[in-house]
C-alpha cells in the first residue's frame, strides 16, 4: 500500500523519548512513493540504504549514534546520499521505497516486489 498521507511518517523518531527504540523504528516506518520522497531529497534529508543492509537495522544504527558502523557504510557505498541522476530515474520509474524517518534524516531503500 502506498502512502499518499504526509502525515504517515512522523519526523520526531530521536526527540520522542520512549524507551523502546525498536517500537519507535516500527513505527516510523512505511511504504512510499518517490513523488512522497522528492521534496526531502530537495531539502538534502534522504540517506538511500542499499539492499543488502536492512533499514531497520540502519535506522537503530544511526540512532545509536554508532560514528564508526555509520562511517563504514558511508565509505563503502552501502549508504549514500543519492543525486539528481537517482532522483530523476526514481521519478520516471515510479519506484516506491520503505521509508524509515530518523530526524533529521529519511532513510530509503528500494521496496522488492514482496513489499509492494
């Protein structure tokens, strides 16, 4: 199902303060469109996650603050910020993406045709 709400991904996942960080990733966590997408890619927001890591997984690391896991991934390309080349195929392509908001970030991954 594909979320047309911009209101379905809350963007308060590190301010809120419940304990349970894996029931806080659950639940910031949906299925969107690129068109969803395009305006937190022009405000610079959007890591992609590539699909050998799961997002989830991400998402706890980065909320850790683990610098090095963080890091490792940013050197080898397993996470990147994407550019106007990934924009405009995700656009023409009509891709739709699990999206994991991690403030001030939104963490994408291409959806697999289970997902969809």
């Amino acid at each position: 199902m594909i979320s047309k709400d911009p209101e379905s991904l809350n963007y308060n996942i590190l301010q809120d303060s419940i304990p349970d960080a894996d029931y806080q990733i659950e639940k910031y966590t949906g299925i969107v469109s690129w068109e969803y997408l395009e305006k937190h890619f022009l405000n610079d927001s959007i890591i992609y996650v590539d699909e050998k890591l799961d997002i989830k997984d991400v998402g706890k690391t980065i909320a850790d603050d683990n610098k090095e896991k963080v890091s490792n991934w940013l050197a080898s390309g397993d996470i990147l910020k994407p550019g106007k080349p990934h924009a405009e195929h995700w656009r023409k392509s009509r891709t739709n993406f699990v999206a994991l908001v991690i403030s001030p970030f939104v963490l994408i991954k291409e959806c697999t045709k289970k997902e969809n």
